[in-house]
C-alpha cells in the first residue's frame, strides 16, 4: 500500500512538473506574439500529450525515445486528419521545449538539426497553410519567392 502511495506521489509530482513546463511553453508562444488560433492549437495539441502521459501513469523522468515516439503517435492518431500536420509541428515544438528545459533526454531521431532558415520555411509553410489557408501549389509558389529574397538578402547559407 505505501509503495503504491509513494508512485501516486511520485506520479502526481512529475505531472504538476510537466504541466508548469506546459504552461511556460504556452505562455513563450504567446509572447512571441503568435495569433490566437495558433495559440489554441499549441495549447490543445501539448494538452494532449500531456493527458496520454497521464492515462499511462509515466514518469517524465523516465521517458526514452520508443515512449516519446509511441506518445507522439498516440496523440497525432487521435488528431483530426487536418490537424495533424500541424499537431507533428506543435509537439515537436514541446518536446524541444522539454528537452532544453533538461526535463527529458534528447530524442534522436536520426532526422538532421534544421538550419535557422529551414525552420524559418517550416514556420513560415504552416502560417501560410493553417492561418492563411492557402492551397499546397500557392505554397510552394510563395516558398520560391521567400527563398530567393532570403538569398539576396543574406546570401547562400
């Protein structure tokens, strides 16, 4: 009975952690002045994983990369089919967060470090697609353009 307690202690801790690293994640991402649906969409897309971590009773502590991974896919499996493009960016976004904040271990999931500018594409891909709602060509049409003002204004990187 006492060794359950101690997990149910040891559980709700690691909860009440990740949860207050949720909400600076949050709180960072509005800060950075995104709009409000992008807000809500962060928002429900790390609450989500939160609440898998919490159905599985996990330590945070303990999280290692097939988890992360099986978590990951849970919470994108259970996303709307629209949505979950967009869901991959936010929870990748959160486990950085986690990762930086020294609450998990790095994932390494053999995918190379981005450049600035690659994840300034990516960004600027989903606000065109999720805030804007452009079609996929259009996308592509105005990922040239940004491409090539990004060369002439700060030269191959």
């Amino acid at each position: 009975m006492a060794s359950r307690e101690r997990l149910n202690n040891k559980i709700g801790d690691s909860l009440e952690q990740l949860m207050n690293h949720r909400q600076k994640f949050v709180k960072g991402i509005i800060a950075q002045g995104y709009s409000s649906t992008s807000i809500d969409v962060y928002s429900r897309a790390t609450r989500h994983f939160c609440n898998e971590i919490k159905q599985r009773e996990l330590l945070i502590d303990n999280l290692d990369v097939s988890t992360v991974d099986t978590l990951f896919e849970a919470v994108i499996a259970k996303a709307s089919k629209t949505s979950r493009s967009l869901f991959k960016f936010c929870l990748g976004r959160f486990i950085e967060h986690l990762v930086d904040a020294g609450v998990m271990i790095p994932v390494n999931s053999g995918a190379k470090e981005l450049t600035e500018l690659e994840r300034l594409c990516e960004e600027y891909q989903a606000y065109l697609r999720y805030q804007r709602g452009l079609s996929e060509a259009t996308i592509q049409s105005c990922m040239g353009y940004m491409v090539r003002f990004m060369t002439f204004q700060f030269g191959e990187t």
